[in-house]
C-alpha cells in the first residue's frame, strides 16, 4: 500500500498499524539483542541498520495525515519498563564512540553542537517505542498510532536521526582509513556546547583503526 494513498477512505488502517508496530516490535527486539554484548563484532553495522529501517518507518508516520486518538485523554498504559539496564549494556558496548556532538536544531541560526550519547538515544527511543506498543498490545491502535507518530515529530525521531549521523560517520572514517576527532574530553553533563575550536580542544585525535576490530568495522 502506497504511503501517499494512507489517508484515503477505502484503505483498511489495519494494514497500517500492522506494518507499523511489527516493524517497531523488531527494531526494539533487535537492539535489546544487539545490547547483550554476545556478538560485538557486529554491533555498530548492525545499529546502523536496524535505526536505519525505524526511520523509514518513522518516514511514514510523519508523512501520514495526522492521526487522531479515540480517547480524549490518554489511557493509562501501565508501568514503563525501565530502559536503564539497556542503556547501561549499550555504554559499555560503545564506550570507545559512544559520545559524539550534534546540532538540535539545524534550522536554529548558530546553533551549538551539544554533547549525546549513542547508549542514551537508544534507550531514549526504545523507551518511546514501548508505551505505544503497550496501547497497541492493549487494543488501543489509534492511541498507539497517535503516540507513534506524535513522539517520532519530538522526540525519537530526531534522536534516531542524530545516532544514524553518528553511527554512519564512524562507518566513514573507518572505511576511509580517515583520522578520527575523539569526543574523550566531552561529556554530556558538562555542558561543553562550544564552537568547532572548543570541541578541537576537548578532543583527541585517535586513529580509526583502534576502534574498527572491537566494533566490527575491519576494512576488507
């Protein structure tokens, strides 16, 4: 079913929300495999990939017509997992590249890069992604639509989108045999949020190479 044909009548929904939460179940399954640590190698690759398909699904929710829940008010959807356990497997994972800048805003005039890291944004979305499944598991589908697409325009979108930048520009530098500006002197509590100089300062130069075994980034 074509996305651009998503809001005409004769369309069943069903096939919609099915599409999209099995899609949002297997990204959240794969990542919370991805976090065990059982197969390192493949982590990075692997992360690039599996929040490069959540974004095409976040793709469709944003350029669906918006969505309207059945209820006024939110339903309560229970108790929220806590996600501390796989950001925590995810910082040690990542802990070479986990820190990287990013811009917020890039339509903001000399917007600042700020401090993110990886393991946050994944816990962040996942997060996001659970309390619509929850509504969804619970038969509320226009409620977990809602939730979906409302949170990918907030909030898991821009953070999914910022951790691919990250995730692909480390592919790059390693792929490229390029030196890569480590983020060892920045951290996300400190504020750092300076210029292009003031990040130069903060960071080390590492060689890519250093990082491309652990991560499964070894060049062919």
């Amino acid at each position: 079913m074509s996305d651009a044909t998503l809001h005409n009548a004769t369309q069943n929904p069903d096939d919609f929300a099915v599409s999209i939460s099995d899609s949002i179940e297997s990204f959240i399954v794969a990542v919370t495999e991805v976090a065990k640590g059982d197969e390192p190698d493949s982590a990075v690759p692997f992360l690039l990939l599996e929040i490069s398909q959540l974004l095409l699904t976040g793709g469709r929710l944003g350029a669906h017509e918006d969505i309207v829940p059945d209820e006024r008010y939110e339903p309560d959807s229970g108790p929220e997992p806590d996600a501390d356990e796989l950001r925590e497997q995810f910082a040690r994972l990542l802990d070479p590249v986990d820190v990287y800048s990013e811009v917020f805003d890039p339509y903001v005039p000399r917007s600042e890069p700020v401090a993110c890291r990886i393991s946050d944004d994944l816990a962040d979305i996942v997060t996001d992604l659970r309390h619509g499944l929850a509504h969804y598991r619970a038969g509320r589908v226009s409620e977990a639509l809602w939730w979906w697409q409302f949170s990918y325009l907030t909030n898991w979108g821009p953070t999914a989108s910022a951790s691919l930048r990250a995730l692909q520009s480390l592919v790059a530098h390693v792929r490229l045999d390029q030196p890569l500006d480590a983020l060892d002197g920045l951290d996300t509590d400190s504020g750092a949020g300076g210029d292009e100089e003031r990040l130069a300062e903060e960071a080390g130069k590492v060689m890519a190479a250093e990082i491309a075994g652990p991560l499964g980034l070894d060049r062919a």
